[in-house]
C-alpha cells in the first residue's frame, strides 16, 4: 500500500512527489506517457519559484541549462524594467526547456526515493475512511491513503471526484511553436516590429541559430487535440504579416486555447488536485507552471504531516484555503492581461495608459509582484505585514537562509538567544542569529518559507508550533 498516488508526473507531480519523499512519505507517481514529452518548449521560471528551487537545493542544477534575462516587461509583455529592490537576490526570469524542468524534478524525486510509473494513467478510484482504491487503465487496483491529481487540464481524477470547473470556455486559439526561417534576418525583424506595434501578441523571434520561436493568435480550431501542421503556420502568418517569412523544418508545433477555469474544491476527503487539474489559464504571463510547482510546495508538508500523524485540526484543509485565492487572482490577471493585447481601440488606449501607470514605481512593484508570486500574502490572522509573506533569502553570517530549509522542517529564527523550538526540534530547526535583519525579534517559518508566527514570547510561540506542527512529542 502506498501512502500517496500522484496522478501525472509533470513539474508538479515531480515535485510534490520530491516534497513528500523529503518527509519520508511512501510515493507512487503514475504518468501516463511512455516517455518524457520532445517538445522543446521554453518556459520561464518566475522569483518565486527560484527561490523555491534554492530553498530545496536545485537551483543550481536547473541554471546549468537555463539562460538568465533581467526581470521586467512581465504584464502583458509591457516593456518597462523591474522596479529597484525586489529583495531577492533570484530577481530574474529563468528560460529554461520545460523537459529539462521536468527530467531534473523526477531525477530530484527518483533520488529521493519515489517511485514513477510510465505508461499508466488512473481511469477510476473510491475512497473510503481509511483509504483510495485507484484503478489503472490497465485494470490494475491499487490502495493509497491519498491520491493527487496532478493530471493536467484534462485531469481524470477532476472529473471522477465531481468537482466543478468553472470559468470561460476557450474563444480564441494561439499556434506556438519553434521552426526555421529562409527569409533574411534583417527583413524578419522589421515586418515583426511592424505587427508588434498593434498586435503584442504576436511573436516571431530568435531561439538559436537559424530556429525562431512563433506564437500566433489564429480562429478558433475545430479540434484542439489535434496536432497543427507547418501548412497551418503558413496559412495563419500569410494572413496575419502577408508572409510565412519562409518558414520550415519544424523543431515543435502546438496549439492551445484561452480557456480560464478555476476548480471549486480542492479537497475531496481523501483525495487532491493541484496544478493544471486544478486551475487553467492563458499562457499571458508565463505563470502557469510556476503556479503549479508553488501548489506542490504548499501542499507537500501538509499532506506529509496528516501521513505521518502529526499534522493538526484543519492544517490540510488550509492548503484550499491559501492556494485557491492565489489561483484565482492569477486568473483574473491573465484576463486582463488578454484583454490589454488585444487590437480593438478600447484595449489599445487602456493599454497606454496603463503603460504611463507603469512609470509609478509602486504601480510597477504591484504588477511584478503579482505576476512573479513574490507579493503572496498568506491570511493567517490578525498581525505585521509579514506574517503569511514569504521570507526573502537572508544572508546568514555568510550562509543563506533558504540553504538551511533543504529538508523542509520548519525553522525557528530566533535573534534574542532566550527561545526555542522545544519538543517539536523533530520537525523544527532552531537556528539563533542576533544579527540577522528579521524585522522582528524572532520569526517561526513553515516549510514552504512562509512567516508563521513573530514574536518574542516563547510561550507565544508554543501556540504557534502546536498550530502548525501538531501536539509536541513526547
């Protein structure tokens, strides 16, 4: 019997599987590929989820394949730079291949211990008070204490549960792909900045020697499984820029719609969605993968704590309460994000507008906070502003913060030397700093990096370690 199945094996299933494994969960991914997806997609990871990725030591790993541009120009690719002072040093936006994402999580995951299955997909499940019975499309049954579906918009699990997914239907496709241009690269850039003056959403730029990268808003298409053909780029470019600017050889062609759906629930009992099965947008932005890998770093601790029996009265239910308002503000930017790159002249004058806002640095720090997730404020009760924010990585008398939270154990930073993480030092580090910059005397941090409690009281603080981290041991 496992202690979680994972339906899907994604950059969110690989890492809420690697989470799971850090607090030694038993963990079954089934993916229903036979293979790792060829599609060199490039994606871009976001402040949040690099901090994310240095607070469990694979950063390093994923900047060996990636490239690096400065922050900025996020909102609706409107082009103004970061604001000064984001308080990370990973203000960034990491590109990177989505399957190198994937390959370096299942590798992270695997090393730890979880087990991935290729090539079997959950066609049915019941759960019960004790359990899921997971039945593979194989016929094959299976037994787990939880099952998660991480199995994208399409989600199985979301269907079998009955949850509601409610939102907009797609109205509008999008070809993107990555294909070589005989047209000279001279003649290419000027007939793109051309279009680009009244159609930001169309893209036809450089991604290596010779290979451009393509997004092209086209009509709807009559079946957006199926895979769209080089003569479907042509068609769509010839009426678009009145040229295919000479386009072959293929590297990857794909297709997708503007659909925008959140789902009502994200716990059934036993059984969770996270990722793509929980929530869909467009692409504006680049914040559906990140959003995805942060569900699986709020939810690993949790469901590990309810696994291992320590986790207390509602911890689990929190994960929905925290996630679903994040997912539901990303949905509503992306809406406008849409709606800003659109060519009528009502979305063209809101847009300049909102790019003179843009020169007002707090307008500017609102919007890159929001879309790169560093602005998430978590509501955990009356408080200072940073209770429920993200811990930035601290320098630590030349150690960072987020290089001790590669277990994810809670953390108890303690500036006085007088407190202490007591009866729960099995799932809370304690570390005493008296000069870090903590903004307060002491803080209490999740696992996920989130401030849990500020204080100073050590009595205080065992309220706040039950809170989170269960009865103390004995």
């Amino acid at each position: 019997m496992q202690d979680v199945i994972i339906a899907g094996c994604g950059p969110t299933g690989a890492m809420l599987a690697a989470e799971l494994r850090l607090h030694d969960v038993k963990v079954l991914v089934l993916e229903r590929d036979t293979e790792p997806a060829s599609e060199v997609r490039i994606v871009g990871l976001h402040i949040r989820s690099l901090e994310l990725m240095a607070m469990r030591g694979l950063l390093d790993r994923l900047l060996e394949h990636g490239r690096r541009r400065p922050a900025g120009a996020y909102f609706a690719a409107i082009d103004k730079p970061a604001p000064k002072g984001l308080d990370s040093p990973y203000a960034y936006l990491l590109g990177i291949p989505q399957p190198v994402i994937v390959q370096q999580l299942e590798e992270h995951a695997t090393a730890l211990g979880a087990q991935i299955r290729r090539g079997s997909a959950v066609a049915a499940f019941e759960q019960d008070d004790d359990g899921v019975t997971v039945e593979l499309d194989s016929g094959e049954r299976l037994r787990a204490r939880f099952l998660v579906g991480c199995d994208g918009a399409r989600s199985t699990v979301r269907k079998h549960l009955g949850v509601a997914f409610p939102g907009e239907p797609s109205k509008a496709d999008t070809l993107m792909g990555a294909l070589e241009a005989s047209m000279p690269p001279e003649e290419i850039a000027a007939r793109v900045a051309a279009i680009r003056e009244t159609d930001q959403r169309f893209v036809f730029a450089p991604f290596g020697p010779g290979v451009y990268r393509v997004i092209l808003p086209t009509v709807p298409a009559g079946d957006r499984a199926q895979q769209p053909t080089l003569e479907d780029f042509s068609r769509e470019l010839q009426a678009v820029a009145g040229t295919d600017f000479g386009i072959h050889s293929p590297r990857w062609l794909s297709r997708f719609g503007n659909a925008t759906r959140l789902a009502e629930r994200y716990r059934v009992g036993r059984v969770l969605l996270a990722g793509d099965a929980a929530h869909i947008h467009p692409p504006t932005g680049g914040q559906g993968l990140n959003l995805g890998v942060q569900d699986a770093v709020n939810l690993g601790w949790k469901l590990a704590a309810q696994v291992r029996g320590w986790a207390p009265d509602g911890l689990l239910d929190t994960y929905h309460a925290e996630r679903h308002p994040v997912a539901a503000d990303v949905l509503d930017n992306t809406r406008a994000q849409l709606e800003l790159s659109s060519t009528d002249p009502g979305a063209q004058a809101a847009r300049r507008l909102l790019t003179e806002l843009m020169d007002f640095e707090v307008v500017n720090r609102h919007l890159t906070e929001k879309i790169s997730a560093i602005g998430i404020r978590y509501d955990l009760g009356p408080g200072p502003d940073l209770l429920g924010r993200r811990m930035p990585d601290l320098d630590l008398q030349g150690r960072r913060l987020y290089g001790r939270m590669h277990q994810a154990r809670g953390l108890l930073l303690d500036r006085t030397g007088q407190l202490t993480a007591g009866a729960w030092a099995d799932r809370v580090d304690a570390i005493v700093e008296p000069g870090a910059d903590l903004y307060a005397p002491a803080v209490l941090l999740r696992p996920d990096g989130h401030v849990a409690w500020i204080g100073a009281d050590q009595r205080d603080l065992d309220e706040h370690l039950a809170r989170w981290f269960g009865t103390a041991a004995a």
